[in-house]
C-alpha cells in the first residue's frame, strides 16, 4: 500500500506496534504525532484500531480511518470485544507459542481458510515475523475513545474470519462512522490496497 500512497502524493509515516501493551502503542504513536507538523489524520488496522482510539484524542489529530479494526469504547478491551462474540475461525488455525506469539497454522488450509487472498510473497515474509504479544495489549481497557469527538471512517472487511463483519459493522453503528465495505480477507490492505487508499483520500478531502 505504501507504493499507493506515495503515488498519490500522500505523506505518512509508519506506527510499528511494539504490543508489550495498549499503553505503550499509544504513547509510541503519541510521539510520532508529536513529531509530525500540522494535522494528522491516523489508520488503523485490527488492533491498531485501538491504538489510534487511545491515541487519536491528541490535539492534532483530525480524523481516524479503520481498516477492519478494533474501536473499543470508554472501559473496553479488545479481549473484552472478542469475548463476547463467538469465536472466529481465525481460533480454529491459531496458538499462543511458548514466547507468547501468536502462531497461525503454516499450511494450505490455513491460507485457504484465513487469507486466500493474500499475494504469495506477503505470506512468505510473514512466516518471518513471529512478534511476541504481551497480554496486555488486549486485556487493558480504552480511555476515552476518539471517534467520540473526531469524525471516523470505517472500511469493513465482509469475509474477514479475524474480526467478525458484524463486529465491525457494530463498531460502526456505535461510531456513526463514514462506512464503505471490501469484499475481503482481513489482510485488506494486501488484498485491496487500492479501496483503502481511496477511503484515505476521501477522510483527507474532509478534514482539509
């Protein structure tokens, strides 16, 4: 996607989400924020929507765009989101490994499962990246969330077997976001780099 946006004259920079907790993402992005002159609209995708809830209420921040991400409310966990919805079949492929990263099955039926739509090369270097997660990523609870006072826009991930569609469209209902759906796995921006840039530059085009 970072082709895209660079073609499309779009300047950004890259959160790259240590997960030791939710507090500590936030404040990393707090920082790159900090960073960064003038207004800053945040992406978020899966947990890194939670991320940009916590972070979004930075006062430069304008706006926020979820790519099939989590968008906890006021005392909500990402944990406590999943937990009360049944198990999606991501759970069926998935296991914690003794470092504490989360491992996904490596084999055809996984990825005809979970990400049939992912280019092959992306999976290649996935089976790289085994990031420890600490617990308290998803187990600490939101703050004040910051699609209650900034305008949000949410692209829905209609076969998405991480977070279930009807999660994300009940995020959205609750957000009152701008809402567009991509029929895709939940590696949206693998699978359709172009409709997420697209939403992007539509959020640009509102806040500017």
């Amino acid at each position: 996607m970072t082709p895209l946006l660079r073609a499309r004259g779009i300047a950004h920079t890259l959160a790259d989400n240590a997960m030791t907790s939710l507090r500590d993402d936030e404040a990393s992005v707090r920082a790159l924020i900090d960073g960064i002159e003038g207004p800053v609209l945040l992406v978020g995708h899966s947990y890194g929507g939670a991320v940009i809830t916590n972070a979004g209420t930075h006062e430069r921040v304008v706006g926020l765009v979820y790519v099939a991400a989590f968008a906890p409310d006021t005392g909500e966990s990402v944990s406590a989101i999943v937990e009360r919805h049944e198990p999606a079949l991501v759970a069926q492929y998935t296991h914690r490994g003794p470092d504490g990263g989360w491992i996904t099955r490596d084999d055809e039926e996984s990825r005809a499962a979970l990400a049939w739509d992912v280019p092959e090369d992306v999976l290649r270097a996935a089976r790289y990246e085994r990031r420890v997660t600490a617990d308290a990523a998803f187990q600490q609870p939101t703050r004040e969330p910051a699609w209650a006072t900034r305008p949000s826009w949410y692209l829905v991930a209609t076969s998405d077997r991480h977070l279930l569609p009807e999660i994300q469209r009940g995020f959205v209902a609750r957000m009152r976001a701008a809402s567009e759906e991509v029929d895709t796995s939940h590696a949206v921006a693998h699978a359709a780099p172009a409709q997420v840039v697209a939403v992007i530059e539509r959020a640009i085009a509102a806040v500017s």
